[in-house]
C-alpha cells in the first residue's frame, strides 16, 4: 500500500446502497445502583453521533474519495436532518437516498460504562422495499450508472435490500461494466447471483452453507470444515469470489478455480468490533475499482480492519493510518 495506490483510491467513483442508521453514543461512569428498580445508574461523559449501517460504509470511502454517495430510507424527522449533516461533513452525496412519509429513520443508542455497553435503544420500523420505492431505484440507479465504477449492497436485513433490489442493480450494473460487492446479512438470505463479490463473516459464511462451526483448533488454511463453506459459497452464490472475515484469524479469500488464499489478522488491540466489517468492504471495494488484484485488494482491507477494532464505537479508518499499517 503506497500513496500512489491511494491516489487511485482517490478517483474511484463509488455508490453504496443498503439499510441508512444513524448510531447514538451515550458513554459514561457507573458508580451506583438506582434506588429506583436494580439497573446502574450512569453518569454521563460523552455523547456522540455517528453515520451507521451503509452510512457507516460511505464515510469509510469518503474519508478516500470524495466521489462516493449514499442510496437508502430515511424518513422525515430529526435522525434523518442530523444523518444528513454528518454525511455532508463526510463528503457523502445524499441526492439518491430515498425520503418515506410513514418509516421512520432507524437509530440505535447505545449506553456504554467502562466500554461496556449496558443498554440498547433501537428506533426503526422493518418494512421491505415498495414496489414504487423499487421504481425509484431502478430511476436513480440508471441515471448514475455512466459515473460508477462500483456499487456496494449494505445489508443489515433492515428491508430495504431485497431480492428485486438486487435483480435491478446487478443488471443495471452489468450492463455499464460496474463492481458490485456484497456484504449480507444472516436475516436475509438472498440468492446473489450476478454480483462481484459477497464478503459474510464466519457466523454468516456458515449459516448461509447450512453448515456447523466446530471451531477447530487449526489454522484457518487447514480447517477443512471453512474450506468446505467457501466452496459451498461460490456454488451457492454463482459468485466469483467470496471473502470470509474470520475476527482473530483474519480473512479467507475464495476463488473460482484458485486455491483459497488466507489472510492473517492485523489486529494489534481489540477494544470494539463495531463497524470492523464496513471497514472491510468499504476498502476492499476501493481496492478492486481501483485496480488492486483480489489478494492484494483483501491484504489492504484486511489491514483496515485491524486499524477500526482499535477504536471505541462506529469507527473510519483514514488515508494516514493505512499508510503507517505498511510503514509508509
């Protein structure tokens, strides 16, 4: 990883389309029990917001590039005003995101003592994609396609990807040349057929093979179980690739007719994992659209990853800190 790779970085033109949060942080100390019912009582410190989900994903690119934006649901309320203004400080394009009358922006607060969360507050209303809010898309995304080189589908089976979703962005994007990455959620299986690449985590990698993690004590190159998975993967997703983040053992990176190619984890402090795989397929994406071969493009995300689980929170990794991973 060289400054010459990150201006290549740089000009990459990227869309991330997928389930918009805004994250809430309420940090604090706890030295007492309520007299009220038996929960702690915390005394707070700090308070932050922070663009999650897909958002969390295009402030990772745009903290890079500042040719990324943002395709998702938000609704008409404050969340979606304050989301707005973190995404314009991020330089993420908002013109395609898509405004409902009736769903709520979803929000998460998280109270956390001593980097122990204690509560979660979640704000959000499951509802799949509407056939007009598809149409939309379908516009908007047609509209863009001549100024993408990539597109990322977000998942956090919140409803706004769906299998029509995906038919409409794969065609589209296959017939204007454009990368389409994927990073799934377990809570909705979709058949990903068409896209670039598909990047679950092991939880996720093994549910979607219907198969049991004995978590076998070997390195992960020779854990014949992950190995099955992979090839299970690429057959069941009729994908290209598919990238295994593995936490403590890294990544797994599987290929058609390639031997798989492991990565070990770069991780030197885990203080939290949150955001760790928005990290990994915001700069895995950047890589590949700008050139970087699959290995080299999972090495630099991997070392990404490695920066972010350092961190408290919804978390960025910046130009500077994955130049110094390399040394550079």
């Amino acid at each position: 990883m060289t400054s010459a790779d990150l201006d290549r970085f740089r000009q990459t033109r990227i869309l991330v389309i997928g389930d918009v949060m805004l994250d809430h942080f309420v940090r604090g100390n706890v030295r007492r029990i309520s007299p009220e019912a038996p929960v702690p009582v915390v005394e707070v410190t700090e308070e932050t917001f922070n663009p999650g989900g897909a958002a969390n994903v295009a402030c990772n690119i745009g903290g890079f590039s500042n040719q990324v934006s943002l395709m998702g649901r938000i609704g008409r309320d404050h969340a979606a005003d304050h989301l707005g203004r973190l995404l314009q400080s991020e330089g993420v394009g908002t013109q395609s995101m898509l405004v409902s009358n009736t769903i709520p922006t979803i929000s998460k607060a998280r109270v956390v003592a001593r980097q122990q969360q204690i509560v979660r507050v979640d704000r959000e209303k499951l509802v799949a994609l509407t056939a007009e809010e598809l149409e939309e898309v379908e516009q908007k995304l047609t509209a863009a396609a001549g100024s993408l080189d990539a597109i990322i589908l977000e998942d956090y089976g919140k409803g706004f990807i769906t299998e029509a979703l995906m038919r409409t962005v794969t065609r589209i994007a296959q017939a204007a040349n454009i990368l389409v990455t994927v990073d799934p959620s377990p809570r909705n299986p979709l058949p990903w057929s068409g896209v670039s690449l598909v990047k679950p985590n092991r939880l996720e990698a093994f549910a979607a093979a219907g198969l049991e993690d004995h978590h076998l004590a070997v390195p992960a190159e020779q854990n014949e179980e992950l190995l099955r998975v992979g090839r299970t993967l690429l057959e069941r997703w009729d994908t290209p690739m598919v990238l295994v983040t593995l936490g403590e053992q890294g990544m797994m990176l599987f290929r058609r007719d390639e031997a798989p190619h492991h990565i070990p984890t770069r991780a030197r402090e885990v203080y939290d994992v949150s955001g760790a795989g928005d990290t990994a397929i915001a700069v895995l994406t950047m890589a590949l659209a700008s050139g970087m071969d699959p290995v080299q493009a999972a090495d630099v995300a991997n070392h990404a990853s490695g920066i972010v689980v350092g961190k408290l929170g919804t978390a960025c990794v910046t130009p500077a800190e994955l130049l110094a991973a390399y040394g550079q």
